[in-house]
C-alpha cells in the first residue's frame, strides 16, 4: 500500500526545472528517504507533497486520493523543517497543543495527545520549559512532538538533523526510527547525508537534478548501483572502462599488490602509487592506472595493520576479485 504517490510530477522556476517529471511512491507505515546533493530538488518534492506549492504538472495522491490541488491545512500532514520555527513565548506543552488548538481538539483529548506526544520524544519532564531554555537537540524533539500530536497521516521532514552536532545527529536517527516504528507513521525525510539515508530508510529515493536516479531498500540500492552517479554518491571511488562496458568497485574491495606481476582472474591493472593516507584504523592508497579510455585514479581502503608496505612512486599492482566487480550505467 503506498501512503503517497507521485505521478509524472514536474515543478518549473521561470526557466529553471527544479523536478523534472517524476514518479514515486512513498510506502505506507515506512520510513523512506529523499536523497541526493544539494538543489537536486528534494525540497521542492516535498513542499509539493506538503501543498506549500503546485507542481507545474503530474498528479499527487495521498491515500489513492488526488490532493494536487488540495491546500495544505486539508492533507492532515505533520511536517519538521531544518529550522525548528517553535513559538519562543509559549511552553513546551503549548507548541506541542498548537496544532490541535487549530484543528479545534476539545481541551482533554489535547492534553491527552500532547502528553503522549511529549512521551513519545522523551521530554514529559519539560513541558512547562520555554524553548529558549531547552538544548538544540530538545527543541528538535519538541518540533517531532508538535508535528506528531494530530496524528498526521504523513510525517514529512526536511533535514531535520542537520542544525545538530555530529554526536547528537547521530543519536537522532535511531530515536527517529524508534518513534516510527512506535508509531507506525509513515515518513518522508529529506537528507543530503548518505549515511543518515542508509542507516534510517526502509526505502530510499536518490535524485539528481530534478530527476529520481533509482528507488530501493539501502541494502539494495548500496550494492546494485545502478549508474556512475549512484554509485559516485554511495562511495564507490573507482571507475574501470572496460572492453564489457564501464564497471566499479568499492575502495574496500580493492587490494593494492606491490610489484608487476598480476594474479590471475578479476581485476589487475598495473599502477603507480601516488598517495597514502594514514587514518588510524584504515589507510588509502591512492594509484594512478590505466583502462580502456586512458588515465584514471584508483582508490583502495585497506587496515592500516594489515596494509602491505608500499609508499608514493612504487609500481603495484591494483586488483579486486570478480565477484567484487559490479556493471553500471555510465
Ligand atoms: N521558489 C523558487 N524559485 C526559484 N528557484 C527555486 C525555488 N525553490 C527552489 N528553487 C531552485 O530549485 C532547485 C532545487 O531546490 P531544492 O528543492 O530546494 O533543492 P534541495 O532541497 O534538493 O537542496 C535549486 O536550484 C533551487 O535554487
Ligand atoms: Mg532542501
């Protein structure tokens, strides 16, 4: 069942096309994630999921019903932006309250609710707070509490990690995840970080330029990338232009040999070493090499304690097994 769906949607700035005519489909009961680098348009997809703006063209349905030209108020959606936008004068408890008090909640079910919302975040104990008195990471979890309180049908957020320090965003993702399975809400969130997609996403779309790249689990769509950009993103470094097409190879997967001599099967490109980085637990060995359409860079991600002993001008060999190799689109 898909929560959301996107059918051919198309938004257009002027001259500029911010989506460019995609179709997706948002599981009910999940969390998936909006990918890519920044101006891919993934706040564009969401705003217009949202209603804040009509897509040039397509339909947008929520719940099998057609809601592209439906306003805002009217989709029953909860929604966290990068920005918190808590109100500094009310509580804790009244931002939480806030949406309910506009949707007229009689007074015991708000309270209810925000008491349950409050819970849910972890912040019961400070309800009677001004948010001016809470941490970063409180007022993010006051804005969750304010967005889940009506109960929305769709919990959309977008990068809602990433005015947080690195320890605490950390942290954040499995406390999203644990409220969304508590909940069983269904959630769109907006991440440039690919990790954050692939530790939290039960599906993950990854766009580029207002268009979607390829739609999975992240287990699926880390191992199978299908095209250079894919692949580029998730931290696949080298690219091999060979006679059966274009193939990649994750850093880890690639051992450097030193010496000419090549082992037989897989990948074995004769090399150069031009630069090794030490990082404590692991080290990059960087080589320049040769395929079928001229000089490339070769990356290999290897144990610093288990690294063969090769430095900067020494010839190696670059090889990886077979089974390591996967074909992409270029
Ligand atoms: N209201 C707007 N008017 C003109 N251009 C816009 C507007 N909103 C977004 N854009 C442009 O559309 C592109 C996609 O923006 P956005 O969806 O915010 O990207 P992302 O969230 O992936 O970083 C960007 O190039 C941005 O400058
Ligand atoms: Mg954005």
């Amino acid at each position: 069942m898909n929560a959301a769906q996107f059918e051919n949607v198309t938004q257009v700035f002027g001259d500029f096309t911010a989506v460019d005519g995609i179709d997706m489909a948002i599981p009910a009961g999940k969390l998936t994630t909006l990918l890519g680098p920044s101006g891919c348009g993934k706040t564009t997809s969401l705003r217009m999921l949202a209603g804040y703006t009509r897509p040039t063209a397509g339909r947008i349905l929520i719940d099998g019903v057609d809601v592209t030209r439906t306003a805002p108020e009217k989709r029953g959606l909860g929604m966290v932006f990068q920005s918190y936008a808590l109100f500094p004068h009310m509580t804790v408890a009244d931002n939480v309250a806030y949406g309910l008090k506009l949707r007229r909640t009689p007074r015991a079910e708000r309270d209810a609710r925000v008491a349950e919302a409050l819970e849910l975040v972890g912040l019961a104990h400070l309800a009677g707070r001004k948010p001016k008195a809470l941490s970063g990471g409180q007022q993010q979890r006051v804005a969750l509490a304010r967005a889940i309180a009506i109960r929305p049908k769709l919990l959309l957020l977008d990068e809602p990690l990433s005015n947080l320090d690195a320890r605490l965003r950390v942290q954040m993702r499995s406390e999203i995840r644990r409220i969304q399975a508590e909940t069983g809400l269904t959630v769109v969130l907006v991440t440039h970080d690919q990790d954050e997609a692939l530790e939290m996403s039960d599906e993950m779309i990854l766009m580029r330029a207002g268009k979607i790249m390829q739609q999975g689990a992240p287990a699926e769509v880390f191992g199978s990338p299908k095209n250079r950009f894919v692949a580029d993103f998730l931290g696949y470094e080298n690219f091999v232009r060979t006679a059966g097409g274009l193939v990649t190879v994750r850093p880890e997967h690639v051992e450097i040999v030193p010496g000419t001599v090549s082992p037989a099967g897989g990948l074995a490109l004769p090399a150069i070493v031009t630069d090794v980085a030490y990082r404590g637990v692991d080290q990059i060995i960087t080589v320049v090499s040769r395929d079928d359409g001229g000089e490339i860079t070769l990356m290999s991600d290897v144990r610093a304690d288990a690294a063969p002993r090769v430095a900067v001008g020494d010839d190696v060999v670059v090889t990886a097994p077979e089974s390591r190799l996967i074909s992409i689109e270029n």
